[in-house]
C-alpha cells in the first residue's frame, strides 16, 4: 500500500513544482476612472483614436466604472525602463495612448492620459 502510494506523491509533488502559467486575455485593470480631466469639463469618446475623430459621447470628470477593452500607443515597458524623462515625454507626444472604453452603452476611444486604475462596484 505504501509503494502504491509513492508514485501518486512523487506526481503530486512535480506538479506543485512547476510554474504555474496563466495568460490575462486583456491588459491592464478591468475598469478606469477619470483623473486630471477639470470639473467644469468633460472627456471626450472619439470614434477612432485620434483627436480629430467624431465624438460620440462623453464621460464626467469624476467617472467611474468606465470598462477597459485595450489600450494602444505610449511607452513600451522597455522603453518606460531605460529613456530619460526627456525622451519618455517626446514619446508620449508624437505616439499618445488611446484607451477603448464602454461607458454608460457607448463604446469608442479616449486619450490613455486621463485614465487610472478604478474599480466597479456593480
């Protein structure tokens, strides 16, 4: 009973070894909130993401539950890692985040620099 015993520990025992691997099917939190965006204002959703794009609705400067659905542009981790202050400015300029976002039924594109990490209670 004991020798029966060994192999089913000894695969217990590999299995907990091994590095667990998971894969997040998106990037970054779940929800943002709006931050830096002034209370007399609004940020705008953007059909593309482009400042010039048609604006299709808007989100109030202390929003909440606003959905993540992937961010694109900004700085690269290695990039965010190894420039100057300098060079992560320059960066941030000609290449901008844009976030898609779902808030309140409408879905489009705001500017990733208005954005921070938040939580929705629903």
């Amino acid at each position: 009973m004991k020798i029966a015993l060994l192999p089913l520990i000894a695969c217990t025992l590999m299995v907990l070894a091994m590095p667990s691997l998971s894969y997040s099917e998106a990037d970054g939190p779940d929800h943002w909130q709006i931050l830096g965006v002034e209370s007399n204002d609004v940020l705008n959703i953007r059909a593309e993401p482009d400042w010039q794009s048609e604006k299709i609705g808007e989100i109030p400067p202390d929003g909440q539950c606003v959905r993540n659905l992937g961010c694109k542009g900004g700085l690269t981790f290695q990039e965010f890692t190894t420039l100057s202050d300098e060079e992560k400015e320059a960066i941030k300029k000609n290449r901008p985040r844009w976030c898609k976002v779902e808030y309140q039924g409408v879905t489009g594109w705001v500017a990733g620099k208005y954005l921070r990490e938040g939580f929705c209670g629903k």
